[in-house]
C-alpha cells in the first residue's frame, strides 16, 4: 500500500471523529511517512512500519475527548426503529400472516386432495360391497354394473395414492425450503443490524 492508499484509509477509519482531528492525525501521518521516505525507506516499506490502520484509527479515538466522537450508526438505527415501531411491525405482522395463509392454502389443497381419495376409495368399497349383495339376491346385472363401478373406483383409487403420497412429500420438502429461507433472511438481517 502507498502513502496516498494509506492516508485515504486512515481518513476513512477515523470518520466519526470531528473533521479537524481527522485532517490533524492525516497530517501528523502524512509528516511521519515522508520523514521515513527522506530516511531511505520506500514508500511501501514506511507504510508497513506504521502498523494497521485499524489499530491506529482505535487509538487516535481513544484520546479523543468522549463527546467529540460521533456515535455510529447503531444510535440512529436503535432510535429509528423505536420510533417506527408502529410501521414497521405493523408491515411484518401482515407479510407473517401472507405467509402463514399462503401455507394453509397450501396444505388444504393437500388435505382436500386426500378428501378426495378417500372418497374414492370409499365409494368403490361401497360399490363392491352392493355389487356382492346383488350377486347374493340373484340381480345379475345390477351387481356387475356395481362391480364394474367398483373396480374403477378402486383402480381411481390406487392411482390417487401414487400421485398423492409423491406430492405429499413435494408440499412438505417444500415448506421446510421455504421456511429454511426465511429463518435464513431473518438470521442474516440481524447479523447486519448487530
């Protein structure tokens, strides 16, 4: 890094500081390096022995006076969100809810769809059970009306369960996803704010 790299940066750390302490300290750093430079080291090689400029930021604003440095933006963002609490968790009250009805709609279309197989199967065991009953009493045409009605019914059936238990396993490998992201999105959304 060169000296230009250097003060620029240095500038940057010490931004909460007031402006003339900043142009103070980039000026007293500026003096150090060229007086190293006139010593013979490169400009590269002067930076180096100057140290990080983290560390260096942190000190110059330790000796600073308490109420000369500006807070960062924690203070605002504490305040801001105080103050726009009715807003803000008014928002996320109603985008929670979207979301929580978006699931329930997802899962009564399942249940719904369950409904329905189990009607089916229901019906062609009804079917068959007259279709043995008419047998029984001598109504051959009715009980193979009632057979055939059955047979389809459980054939309707069986492929409902073949399709079913897939898109069970679909609806729920997706609302885990869906849910993994906005725990994700949330986690991260704190982590910026701390």
């Amino acid at each position: 890094m060169n000296k230009a790299q250097f003060l620029k940066r240095l500038s940057s750390a010490l931004a909460r500081a007031p402006r003339g302490e900043v142009a103070k300290s980039v000026q007293y750093y500026s003096e150090i390096l060229d007086d190293r430079i006139e010593e013979g080291l490169s400009e590269d090689e002067a930076v180096q022995s100057l140290g990080e400029i983290g560390a260096i930021a942190e000190q110059i604003l330790s000796e600073l006076p308490a109420g000369s440095v500006r807070q960062g933006p924690r203070a605002v963002t504490v305040v801001l969100l105080i103050l726009g609490f009715p807003v803000w968790s008014s928002i996320l009250a109603a985008a929670a809810a979207v979301v929580l009805a978006l699931y329930a709609v997802l899962w009564a279309v399942d249940l719904a769809l369950w409904c329905v197989e189990l009607s089916l199967t229901v019906a062609s065991g009804i079917c068959l059970a007259a279709a043995g009953r008419w047998f029984l009493t001598g109504d051959a045409a009715y009980a193979l009306v009632a057979l055939g009605a059955g047979l389809v019914l459980a054939g309707a059936s069986i492929l409902g369960i073949h399709g079913m238990v897939p898109l069970t396993k679909q609806f729920g490998r997706f609302s885990a996803w869906s849910f993994r992201r906005i725990v994700r999105f949330f986690a991260g959304k704190r982590r910026r704010m701390v």
